[in-house]
C-alpha cells in the first residue's frame, strides 16, 4: 500500500509538472512558445552583407492569424529614436543591439508587441529559394544595376521566368540608379512574397515542408524553438495564396543634414495597424479622394499651385484623383467642396490644410453651387464637372467625373503661403 501511495504521488507530481509546463508554453508571456491559437506577430530581417557592420536591409512584420496572413514592410530608412536618445535609420539597429534592440524600436513604432524575430541573411535566402526550386514571377522591365563599392551586378531579362535563389536576391536587392526608390523596391519585394507564397502552397502537406524548416533553422537567427517553426507551418499551410495580404508604413522620405530618411506618419501608423492588423475598421487620409484644381488670381502665385498642393497632401497619404486649374482664376477663397455629405472625410482634409496654411471653407455641394450662383451668376460646380470631364487631366491624363472623388479642393486667392 505504502509503495503504490508512493507511486500515485510520483506520478502525480509530473502529471502537475508536464501541465504546469504545457500552460507555460502555450499562454506564458516572456519566454513562451509560439501559440497555435491567438493571433502571432514575428519580425523577419534580411541582413546585407556588405563591409563588417551588419545591417537590415528588409524588415517585414508578419502577423498569422485566424483569417490569414499580414505582412507590413517597413522602409530600412525610417527615422527613430535609439535608447541614447540619438535619431538614425532603423536599418542601423541591428549593428547597435542586435535583434532585440530592432524588435524594441519596431514594437515602438507600431505600438504593437512583437514577441518573435527570424534573421535571415543573403546566403540563408539563397539556399531557402534553391531549397524549394525557385520562385516564377513575370519581370515587368529588365532590371540592371552595378555597384563596385558591394561588388554588386544585377542583370535580369524582362519576361516571366523562375528565378533561383542568386536571381531572387538580384531581384530582392535591386533599387532603380536614378532614384533609389526604396518605396518601389518595397512593392516589387511584395509582389515576390506573394509569388513565394503560391510556390510554399504547392508544397502543401509533404515531408518536405518539415526536411524545409529543419534546413531553414540552420541558416536563420531565430529566437523560436525548432517545434514553433513546425507550428508556423501548420497555420500557415491552412492559407491560400490570396489569403496573404500585404502593406507598407505610411510616411514620407525627408532629407537632414544631408541624411535621407523616412519619417512614418503616426496617426495614419495607428490608423493602419488597427485597421491592417486588428481588423477594425478606421478613416485614415487614405480613404479621402481629393481633385485639386488652381483658381487662384494672382498669375504669379498660380503657376504649378494645383501640382505642388497635390504632391503635398499625396504625401500626407490622400488619394489625389486629379489637379488641374478650376474654371476661372477669379475666386476669391480658398473651398474645400464635399461631394457626398461625408463631414468626416472633410475635417481630414481641412485639417491637413491647416497644417500647410491653406485657410480653405468647407461647404456641401449644394451651398458651394448655390454661392457661385450669386456670386458669379452660374453654377460653377456644373462648370467643374464638365470641364474635368472633357480634359485629360493629370495624374491619369484622362477625364474624370466628380463622382470618383470625396472632396474638390479649390486654391484661392486667401493662399498665399505659395510661390512658384
């Protein structure tokens, strides 16, 4: 009796034990695994391999959860702040704390807890795209490009093709000469990932997936546990290619101090994270459709005054629809016309106009129409409408109809903050 009490305690005690650790790993914070559950977020940086100083020359926040799969590129470029209390580029992180500090700095700036990282550098990517036979993706233009200080050539043919893990880093690390369009080479980066994920969905439910990760675990700086990257593959071979949904921070590049950067935005950062990540639903400048249209009096102050304010608030992440000068130089303030009784998306833009000294009046469609009526003797709005829609008009060259906008901004003589 007394040994069998003995054993029942024994196996009572590991019982508790193997629970204990079991909740641990699943729900603990800190150092717990990977939920096969709740919504995860892990931060992936490729590192360049250029000099001694290691630096991340893509960072990516993915975010599984039960719809399917988020990824957010944020530009190597974007301003921070280091715990020093020093500004620099996020892509300098890495160097200065490794990891850790870049997962501190990026939480940060989304206000989003990142419990998870993968590193991953030039020659880990390379063998990981042989692994799974390459990627196939159709290269809109040739991409050529040659840097002596990284010794560094690309030269990729235009036309569909499979690229192998040296051409897929070609195509990865490429940046247009005469701009460096760090932006542009964030979309084409989004395109492959998209063209990866529909060739990871071929493999689904093969031993190769697990020969894959145990040959991708040798060749990353990981802080998962090998069984958590077996648990990212599981949720994520129950997704489909077009479950795979892609972003990039908002923001804008600046120069200081000679330095280029890209400074996020952090209302519209706040307002894409909840809405991108959370699911809920947020207005952001990016939901305004703005038509900018010239009718300032002043022949000085009007040259280019439609262009310039449209590249401002795109900058601010509104949709620019169209600018072009309005039907007469003869108004005397500035309007900011609602097409659709939507006051909210207004404020947002009067807002934004605030900031750039534009001193606009916000009126309805019908009191604009019914003030140009006494004012000038005609319905200026119906004048808008058939000039926009019988003149190729910038950015698209063509004609648009009022209706594909939110609001009609028109520059007028109260602006003059502008010069030519």
């Amino acid at each position: 009796m007394r040994n069998k009490l003995l054993l029942a305690i024994v196996f009572g005690v590991l019982g508790l034990g193997a629970l204990t650790v079991y909740f641990w790993y699943q729900e603990g914070t800190g150092s717990r695994g990977l939920s096969v559950q709740r919504p995860e977020h892990v931060l992936v940086l490729g590192l360049d391999a250029v000099g001694e100083v290691r630096r991340t020359d893509s960072i990516l926040v993915v975010r599984v959860d039960a719809d399917g799969v988020k990824v957010l590129a944020i530009p190597r470029d974007t301003q921070v702040k280091f715990p020093d209390g020093t500004l620099g580029k996020l892509n300098a992180a890495y160097a200065r704390g490794g990891p850790e500090l870049t997962r501190q700095l990026v939480s940060g700036l989304l206000g989003v807890e990142i419990p998870w990282h993968v590193v991953v550098d030039y020659e880990g990517f390379i063998k990981f795209i042989d692994a799974i036979g390459g990627v196939t993706l159709t290269i809109e233009r040739p991409m050529r490009y040659t840097d002596t200080k990284q010794d560094l050539v690309i030269d990729l043919p235009a036309g569909t093709q499979t690229l192998d893990g040296r051409k897929a880093l070609d195509y990865w690390r490429y940046r247009d000469r005469e701009t460096g369009e760090d932006l542009g080479r964030l979309r084409r980066q989004q395109k492959f990932l998209k063209a990866l994920a529909g060739k990871l969905a071929a493999l689904r439910g093969t031993d190769r997936v697990k020969a894959l990760i145990e040959a991708l675990y040798r060749d990353v700086e990981t802080n998962l546990a090998l069984i958590d990257l077996y648990r990212l593959a599981e949720r994520l071979q129950r997704f489909d290619p077009d479950d795979v949904e892609f972003a990039v921070l908002p923001g804008r590049p600046v120069y200081e101090n000679g330095l280029s950067y890209f400074v996020a935005d952090p209302v519209e950062t706040a307002a894409l994270v909840a809405e991108f990540f959370e699911g809920r639903e947020v207005l952001t400048n990016r939901d305004v459709r703005v038509i900018v249209l010239n009718g300032h009096p002043d022949p000085e102050a009007r040259q280019g005054l439609a262009r310039r304010m449209s590249e401002r608030l795109r900058e601010r992440g509104f949709q620019i629809v169209a600018y072009w000068n309005a039907d007469r130089f003869d108004y005397p303030r500035s309007y900011v016309i609602d097409l659709h009784n939507n006051p909210e998306k207004a404020q947002r833009l009067l807002s934004a106009l605030s900031d750039l000294n534009v001193p606009a009046t916000p009126l309805t469609a019908e009191a604009f129409a019914a003030e140009t009526q006494s004012a000038f003797g005609e319905d200026r709005l119906e004048a808008i409408k058939r000039l926009l829609l019988t003149t190729a008009v910038p950015p698209g060259n063509r004609g648009v109809e009022l209706t594909e906008a939110d609001l009609v901004l028109i520059l007028g003589g109260d602006y003059r903050q502008e010069a030519p």
